[in-house]
C-alpha cells in the first residue's frame, strides 16, 4: 500500500503523503509522489497539483534510516527536478516542519502555503551533512545568500510569519484549514502559471559576505567539516549556473555523508530518541501529573532546577532553612528571569507570571500539596536522608520524591521513607537550567510509574533524559573517574596541565579535564573523595587534585587551581608553581617522569572512559550503549561528532580498542586497566557495543 494517495478537487489534485511519524521520504514515499505527479501532469483536467501531508508534519526530510545503505530511485534531486519541470502548477501546503529534503522539495514546487505555526528549515549541519538536493541552490535564489547561510548553517527552523518575510515562502494559511486555503490559492497559481526557482537569479551579495561567515561562525563549528562546505555550495549558487552549482552541492554532500562525522552525529540524532524506550515502561505506563514543585536547597542547583521549572509553566517554592540562602536562591531566579528578556529570550509577561509561580519557604509543611520534590542539598548522605524522612511525614501520597544527588546511592537515601516506590534520583547537571542532560536513576523500588512521570518531566523541561540505574556516580560521574585519573597519572608521569587539556580539546572535548575540574572547583571533588571508602590503595590516585585542594586551590572560584586565573578572569593560565608541586611530588611518590605523546594522552583518557563504560553495560546500569553516548555528549562535553564513547569504540574497532587496552593492563596494571569480559567477547566476536541493544 503506498503512502502517498491523490484525489481530485475539481480541477485541482490533491496529493497526499502519510508515512508516520514525520513522512520521510522514504525510497516509497518518493516513488508514491513520482507517479503521483506523473498521472496528475498528464491529466488535462488537472489544472494545479497541491502536495500535502497527514500527521502531524509536513516531510521532515531525506528518511535517515535509509542513509548509508545503497541509495534507491528515484533519487530526491531528480523528484525535486520533475516537480519543477511540470507544466501544471505545484503548490506545497506545509504544515508542522518542511524539513532538509521535505523543504527542498517544497522549493520545487511552484509555490508554496503554510499554516500560521508551521516552520522550514534545512537543518542537515546538525546531521554532519548539507542540503543534498538543491537546497543550497534554492534557497539563495528566494531569500539571498546571506540569509541562506544563516538558515543553512544554523540549522533551525524559521515559522511561516518569518519564512513569508524573507520569501522562502508565498503565503500563509489563515483559516486553520490548510488545504482549502491551498484550493483557493490554487486560483492564483494557476493564473500564474509554473514559476520555477532554478530560473531565478540569486540577488546581488558582496563577495566577502563568505569570508566573514567563515571567520564568525569559526568558534562554534571548530572541527567540523560540513558548515564550510555549505559555506562553498552557497558560493558556487552567486556565481555559477543552477546545474553546476546542484552538481557542486552533490559532491559536497557525498563527502560529507561519507564522513565519520556525519555517521556520528545520525548515531546521536537516533541515540537520543532512542533513550525514551525504557524496558517495561511504554505509553500505557501511567504518568503522574506534575504542576507545582517543591525544590529544596537554594544552592546554584536548586536556583537553576527551580528556574527550570518555572520557565516550563510549574508552581515552585523553594525551600531552604536559611534566610540568607533563601534569598541568594531568589536573587538568582530572578537575575535569570531579568537576563532572560534583556537577552530578548523570555517576554516581559512570561517572567512576571513565571515569578508570580514562584515562593520561598523556610518551613516542610507549607510544601505537603506538592507533586513533586527535587531536593539538592549538601552531597552528604546524612543530610539528605533527613530531608528525605521529613518529606515522607508531610508529603501527600502519590507525591513524587527526587533527589539530585551526583553520587549517593539511591536506595539508601530511599530507605529513609516508607515509600521508596516513589523515590528516584533526578540529576541535573550544571547550570541546571542550560545543560540538557538529566540522568533519571532508577533504586531497585522505583515504580515503573515514577520512571515513566520522570520521562515525561525531562521533556517538558527540555531535556535530554536518560534512565541508569544505580551505583556510585551513575553513569556520567562513574566514567569521569577513569577519565579524570588517566589525566591526574599523566600530570605525575610529566605531562603538563595545558598540554593535556590542548591535546582532548584539538580532538573535540569541549574542555580539556583541568580546566573542567577547575571550573567545577577542585574541593568538590576532594570532599567526595574523602567520604568514599572504596577507593583503590594508590598513593597517585588523585594525588595532584587531592594536594592542590589541599592547598585551598579550589579553582576558578579561588582564582587559583590548576591553572591561575587575573582578577575577574575566567582564562585559564598555566602556573608554573604547580608544575614544580606536581614534579616534587612526582618525585616523593617515585614516579617516573617521560615525554608523553598526544596519542598516548587519546588513547588514555578516551579508552579509559570506554572500559568503564563496557563495565556500566556489564552491570545492566543502562539498556543500551547510546544511552552512554547520550550521557556523556549532553552531560560532559564529549565532541556530538564522534557520537559518543561508545560509538567512537565501535568506529575505531573493538579489536584496536581491546589490543591497547591489554597493553595498558600490561604497563599499569591491571587494578585499572583489566579489560572488561565484554570488551574481550566483541573484540574478538568483530561485534560492536552497538550490536548488543
Ligand atoms: N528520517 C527518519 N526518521 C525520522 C526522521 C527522518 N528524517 N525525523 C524523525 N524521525 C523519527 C525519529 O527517529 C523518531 O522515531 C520519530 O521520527 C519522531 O521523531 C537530501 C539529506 C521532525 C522536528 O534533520 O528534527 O533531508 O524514536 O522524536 O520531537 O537534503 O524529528 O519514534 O522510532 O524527533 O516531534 C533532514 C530530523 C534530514 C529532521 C520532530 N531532516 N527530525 O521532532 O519527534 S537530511 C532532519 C527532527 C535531508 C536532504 C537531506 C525531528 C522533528 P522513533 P522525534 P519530535
């Protein structure tokens, strides 16, 4: 059954696509439209031609699941090519999202209508791609170069009041009822006649606007290779013809679909829809209702959870047993708002009723009639068991309980209620209000329920979550301890601070993992350390971090860390103190010290983050690899392009990876380095951590 239908309207047919969820176009749904336009052009009846779809969305692009398997015809760019040679008008009605190939497609179409909330886009740099059939040809011929680049290499979408401004589109849809509003603007177009875009000529630009791109976009598209190949294509359309810049585009968009880079930005694109299929949770999973928030502690956590909160239309009171952090809390929610509209991010309106759902309280009563309670107090076990047995005696039943531990064992902060069902852990990372990731921790009572409200919480907070299960450091917090003690050894072993955080941050890291305990402040993970009691028996372990702590060199917020840093600075400076600290004390602990290549830095730290992630899967502390990729290119600043640990571990192969793993277990022993059994069993099997979902 094809899922593309027509049906005459008079003298005009109708072309439906409906291929749930987001009508790809699917090698089906292309050859649906082919023949569908090719009976239409041939029928002297048909006057006009509408190209619509059902659902909830107009084409959302290319179907990516087809991306990397032997392409199918029809090809897009010669269905976008038919469309537009045809002599009967085409018009596309757009509702939802045109998206990369569903808009190139609409700009082969004569004409174009969309209904008042509907947005286009070409958002294929997200995919490590550019728009591969004749959308950077297109685009430039209706809203010039310059707006074409924006839109290409932002990769968002632009709504129909935008799109009919900058002529990308020719109408908007008044009455709600698009497809009647497509039959009438049909009397137009067929008075019109067929206007093709490939015979318009992109507008004037000067010549430099492509070197300015390059230069400002820079800083954001370090390390990718498709943003300055969109910059070419839409070159090559100000000054060749439409043929020769389709043909350009095409070569451009088969090296970049070719690319590493692009297979690991699909492999993000499907790991983070992917992390809402939680095993025994599903859309007949019971959802709790959540409308008003108790979050308690006003620390920078609890500040930024609650301003989470209110932005996404939830009741907050802020809970805390000091005055003075009570109103630091509010300060801070209130600084957000205010930055919020300077920045022109929030309207006036939305920051006086977010605020006017906002409280303060110092006392557990006033928060009973909750639904739900995040607590993000002092990370002591203690502390936050007795928060959570004073919640259990005022909380109503059904009330949601949440902690936003980064460590702590969930169970036993559970155990301190009788109602551990209802208790899970819901960590957000910092600052609460921009990082996307929320690892979800699931105690061994944690109803299905809460897991499925939790999910459905992390969504209307825009974010990211994912469910792991518990143990010491989750899954983000767990891997950065082989991560960060790779680093802390190289510091001993001669590898200087900056030279470390260059290394991972050329590869892609977002920082390197000085500056990154720097910022976070070196105390905090000297506290936690302390309070741990299964550490390994190595003098090293941490030795450089635990000294400098030691020494009130707490990081940026000391203006002095690792690094030093001027008066109000945030740069990173090397400090010539520490290297003479980290030599003597490499000396005092007989460390060897040696020069340390780059790969050698790669392969430590990255592999590092890899065995442990295999243990993760070991431990079933998570359903599936992606859910680790997610994890860690959200939450910890790894490169999205590589797609993550765990699929980077794929692509490079788990044969190399286990190879430089026993070499590693061979050199440092094998308290660190023993390679997981499942790391073995792929390797040698010449399966992937991928192949196990
Ligand atoms: N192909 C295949 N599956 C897709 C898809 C696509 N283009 N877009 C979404 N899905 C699946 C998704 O995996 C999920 O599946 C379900 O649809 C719902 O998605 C030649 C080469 C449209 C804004 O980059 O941005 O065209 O998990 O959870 O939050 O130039 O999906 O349910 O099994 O994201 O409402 C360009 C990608 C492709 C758009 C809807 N297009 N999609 O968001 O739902 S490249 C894109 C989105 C291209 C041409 C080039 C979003 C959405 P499942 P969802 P949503």
């Amino acid at each position: 059954m094809s899922p593309v239908t027509s049906a005459p309207h008079g003298a005009v047919t109708v072309i439906t696509v409906d291929n749930p969820p987001v009508n790809a176009l699917s090698q089906a749904v292309r050859e649906g439209i082919a023949s569908a336009v090719a009976i239409a052009e041939a029928d002297d009846t048909c006057e006009a031609i509408i190209i619509t779809c059902a659902g909830r969305t107009f084409i959302a692009g290319a179907d990516i699941k087809e991306f990397g398997k032997p392409p199918l015809e029809p090809y897009l760019p010669d269905l976008v090519s038919q469309v537009e040679t045809c002599e009967t008008p085409v018009i596309a009605a757009i509702h939802g999202t045109a998206l990369g190939g569903g808009f190139e497609l609409a700009m082969g179409c004569h004409y174009r209508i969309a209904a008042k909330n509907a947005a286009v886009g070409l958002p294929e740099v997200n995919l490590g791609l550019l728009p591969g059939a004749s959308g950077t040809q297109r685009l430039p011929r209706l809203t010039g170069a310059a707006k074409a680049l924006d839109v290409i290499l932002s990769g968002r979408p632009v709504n129909a009041s935008a799109a009919l401004e900058y002529s990308a589109i020719d109408k908007v849809s008044e009455s709600g009822d698009l497809v009647a509003d497509a039959l009438t603007f049909a009397k137009e177009c067929i008075a019109l006649g067929p206007r093709r875009i490939r015979e318009l000529a992109v507008p004037e630009v000067d010549p430099a606007l492509f070197d300015e791109t390059r230069k400002k976009i820079a800083p954001r598209t370090r390390g990718l290779i498709s943003p300055e190949k969109i910059v070419q294509a839409v070159e090559w359309s100000t000054r060749a013809s439409f043929d020769e810049g389709c043909a350009k585009e095409r070569e451009l968009f088969l090296e970049c679909m070719a690319s590493s880079q692009s297979a690991g930005l699909r492999h993000a694109f499907f790991a983070e829809r992917a992390v809402g299929k939680v095993p025994g949770v599903d859309r007949n999973t019971p959802v709790r209702e959540l409308n008003s928030v108790a979050i308690i502690g006003a620390g920078t956590m609890g500040a930024g959870i609650a301003y989470n909160c209110l932005t996404s239309g939830m009741a907050v009171t802020l809970l805390d047993n000091s005055d003075d952090g009570l109103e630091r809390g509010a300060n801070t929610i209130r600084g957000l708002y205010a930055g919020g509209v300077e920045r022109g991010k929030i309207s006036e309106d939305d920051m006086q009723a977010g605020l006017g759902r906002f409280e303060t309280s110092q006392n557990y009563a006033n928060i009973s009639g909750v639904d739900i309670v995040i607590e993000a107090v002092f990370e002591n076990m203690a502390v936050k068991k007795d928060v959570f047995a004073a919640l259990d005696k005022v909380l109503k039943p059904g009330a949601v309980l949440a902690t936003n531990t980064s460590t702590l064992n969930i169970d036993e902060i559970a155990s301190a209620t009788r109602r551990p069902e209802d208790v899970i852990g819901l960590h957000f990372f910092s600052p609460a209000h921009i990082m996307r990731l929320l690892e979800i921790v699931r105690g061994k009572d944690t109803s299905k329920e809460i897991i499925a409200t939790s999910l459905t919480l992390a969504k209307r907070l825009r974010k990211v979550g994912v469910v792991v299960g518990n143990c010491f450091g989750f899954v983000g917090n767990r891997m950065l301890y082989s991560y960060g003690r790779e680093n802390q050894f190289l510091l001993l072993e001669g590898a200087a601070p900056e030279y470390i955080d260059k290394t991972l941050y050329d590869w892609g890291m977002a920082m390197g993992p000085n500056v990154m305990g720097d910022l976070a402040g070196l105390d905090v993970g000297h506290k936690v350390r302390r309070e741990r009691t299964d550490l390994p028996d190595d003098p090293r372990f941490y030795r450089v971090a635990d000294m400098l702590a030691e020494m009130g060199r707490y990081g940026q917020k000391t203006g002095k860390g690792t690094y030093r840093y001027e008066d109000g600075s945030r740069k990173p400076v090397p400090d010539a103190e520490v290297g003479a600290l980290i030599a003597a004390e490499s000396e005092r602990l007989g460390v060897q010290r040696r020069e340390i290549s780059g790969d050698e830095i790669i392969e430590r730290c990255i592999y590092g983050l890899v065995v442990e992630g295999a243990r993760i899967l070991e431990d079933g502390i998570v359903t599936r690899s992606g859910d680790i990729d997610v994890v860690w290119t959200n939450g910890y600043g790894f490169p999205r392009h590589r797609g993550g640990p765990m699929h980077y571990a794929d692509t490079t192969g788990l044969d190399k990876i286990y190879e430089k793993v026993c070499e590693f277990e061979a050199r440092f022993g094998s308290m660190y380095w023993e390679p997981p059994v499942l790391l073995k069993e792929l390797a040698e099997s010449g399966r992937k951590f991928s192949d196990l979902a």
